[in-house]
C-alpha cells in the first residue's frame, strides 16, 4: 500500500511539473485584406510532428515536405460563411523558423518559446461572393487537433498595421471544440 501511494504521489508530482510548463501552443493571427481574410499561423514543430506521425524538428523543409503540409492545410481547415456556404482558402508561404513570440491575452505578456522550431503558414480566406464583407465566419479548423487531444490554437485579430495597438484574443480552438465563428469586428 505504502509503494502505490508513493508511486500515486509521485506521478501527481510529475503530472503537475508538466502541467505548469504546457506545451506550445500553435496560433492563428487574423487580417483584413480587402474582401478577403489573411491568417498567418504558427505550429510547433513538436505538436505538428505528432500530429503526422514523423519527426519534422531536425528536417528540413523540402519540396517534398511542402507538397504534404500543403495537402495537410487544405483537408484540415474549412471557412464558411454563416450559412454554410464554403469559403476559398489558399495556402502559402510554408517555412519553418525558430522561436516565435506568443502574445497570452490574460497577461498581456509575449512569451518566447526558445529552442522551439515552428512551421510557419499563410493562408487567404474569401468569402463566396466577392461583394460579401468579410467580417464574421465560421471556421472548421483540426490542424495537430485531430491526433493531439491536449492541443490548442489561439486566435487573434492584428490591428491595422502602425497603430501600435496589441492583438484582440479572439478564442481558443481545442480537440473538443474545432468549430468557432470568428468575427473581425468584435466591437461592432
């Protein structure tokens, strides 16, 4: 008895160490760019490469690789209007780069993840019509998500570039919860 309560106590111990630290979190930065939406995502490689199955921190990002995370993005992330009609997406510029700063809304402080590789994607929403405004959609996103339950992907909306202002938090998207409206004009 004396050894399972050790052993219970020990990993509560080990459980709550790693629960203090977490682990990165990927995130997506929402802008206005006429009548379509530009999304600039960050992945840990870490969380990225469990997700697929194969180790991507110590590789290289080759034709190849680009070919399978273009792929990837496209299966895994589905915009749409508020009534259901599918938006455009276009995914570019795939890198991946070392450390990136994260912005945590409760704080207001940017935390650096050093050592960490992330990959790095930009993606062009529009809406089903070119005259519809692109303000508010729904967003299905699983990218890490489907393999990763612990996974999650902030979201926030830039300023307007050379306000000096900080991101607005818009949410959070979790294993539980991979559908969430975005809205890019949360004060109106």
């Amino acid at each position: 008895m004396k050894r399972f309560l050790f052993l219970a106590f020990f990993a509560a111990l080990v459980v709550s160490k790693l629960a203090a630290h977490g682990a990165p979190e990927s995130q997506i930065h929402f802008h206005r760019d006429g009548s379509q939406v530009i999304a600039e995502l960050q992945i840990p490689l870490s969380e990225l490469s469990l997700a697929l199955g194969q180790d991507l921190t110590s590789t290289e990002l080759d034709a190849s690789l680009r070919k399978i995370l273009h792929t990837y993005l496209e299966q895994r992330i589905l915009p749409y209007s508020t009534d259901r009609q599918a938006w455009t997406l276009e995914v570019s510029d795939l890198s991946f780069e070392d450390s990136v700063e994260e912005f945590e809304e409760s704080s207001g402080h940017h935390h650096d993840h050093e050592g960490l590789r992330y990959f790095h994607a930009t993606l062009s929403l529009a809406p089903p019509k070119q005259e519809q405004a692109a303000s508010k959609f729904a967003l299905d996103y699983t990218v890490v998500h489907h393999e990763v339950n612990s996974h999650r992907t902030r979201l926030y909306l830039e300023p307007e570039h050379g306000t000096g202002e900080k991101p607005i938090y818009l949410g959070v998207i979790r294993s539980t919860q991979t559908t969430v409206l975005v809205d890019l004009d949360p004060q109106g």
